[in-house]
C-alpha cells in the first residue's frame, strides 16, 4: 500500500480510476482494523488528488458507493 508510481498514485487511487471494484475491495481491507481504516487520511498524489477523485473523474459509481458503504459498515464497527 506504501507504493507509489512517478505522478503518486497508490494502487488504491489506480484500482479507483479503472473501476476494479475486487481490487478496491482486496487493497482496503489489507489497510488494517476498521479503526487504523478510518482514521487515517487518504493518500494525496503529487497534484493533490486522492482516489475520490479518480473514481468522479471516471463516474465510476459503483466503486464510489462500494467505498462508502466500507466506511458505513466501519463507522458501525466502531461505534
């Protein structure tokens, strides 16, 4: 999860833009507990982008709402 390419993109901000709604799923689950999940940022490329971006940019739709709904089910974990 630490590499990046030339622009700054990690796997998780690439796996967004194409819409590999598996991969997305695989690479924020290996990110640690819930709470190491949701309390860190996301990572920003060298022109400020992170993969929310990539995922608008696309209008990839189902991996935005499958992002979310991680999140969602996080919140509730922890709280």
């Amino acid at each position: 999860m630490l590499e990046r390419d030339s622009i700054g993109r990690t796997p998780l901000d690439i796996a967004c833009h194409l819409g590999f709604k598996n991969i997305v799923l695989y690479l924020v689950f290996k990110q640690g507990s819930p709470s190491d999940y949701l309390f860190q940022e996301f990572n920003v490329d060298n022109q400020g982008r992170n993969c929310f971006h990539g995922i608008c940019y696309r209008g990839n739709f189902e991996v935005a709402t499958t992002l979310l709904n991680i999140e969602r089910a996080y919140l509730k974990k922890i709280l």
